[in-house]
C-alpha cells in the first residue's frame, strides 16, 4: 500500500512495513481491535498510514496537536472523491467498538 511513494518517500522500508502489520510498533494500534477487519477494508487504513507516514507532500496540511502522543496532525488534506467512495464500500460491513478513533483510548496496558 505505501508503493505511491516508493520513488520519493518520507518514511524507511521499515515504516512501511510496519504500516502492513495488524500489530505495529507504529501506533501500537491492532486494526483487529474489534474483531477481524476485512482485508478489502483494511487496505484503506493501511494506505492511509502510508500516506501519513510516507507522502513528501503533506506540508501545507501538518497542524500543530496538543495530545500527549502526537505533536502534529493532517488535517482537510483532499481527497479524490472515487477513493472515499471505494473505502465505503469496501469496509461498510465492518465493525468498530469506538465513536471517535483519536480519543479516549486506555493505552495502560500497551
């Protein structure tokens, strides 16, 4: 999913790799947390952490955040509206076990 920016990437191979697993030192975040995501949808989630993590290109979307665990985020990056679609349908049937995935998180036990 990180291949859009092989050839001019801010992020190591290993980041990338990372990016793939269910469990990753990255965020220390499980994509299973609720029960198995499926892969046409993860592969969305997945993506959209190589953009984060990878895209030279997110400069004038990087907003200061005032979270113990983050310093910045992106914010109203634009997005193509086919790929928003696609991601609705490929994860429409997908279930999560939290309202808002940036908080409220008990990260006490890792």
């Amino acid at each position: 999913q990180c291949a859009l920016w092989k050839e001019n990437a801010c992020c190591t191979a290993n980041t990338s790799e990372e990016a793939h697993l269910d469990q990753s030192y990255l965020y220390s975040f499980n994509w299973d947390h609720c029960g198995v995501m499926p892969e046409k949808c993860k592969r969305h989630f997945i993506q959209d952490t190589c953009l984060y993590e990878c895209s030279p290109n997110l400069g004038p979307w990087i907003d200061q955040a005032e979270n113990s665990w983050r310093k910045e985020r992106v914010l109203h990056v634009p997005l193509c509206r086919e790929d928003c679609e696609q991601w609705w349908e490929d994860c429409q049937d997908a279930v999560t076990c939290k309202v808002n995935w940036h908080k409220g998180w008990n990260w006490t036990t890792g």
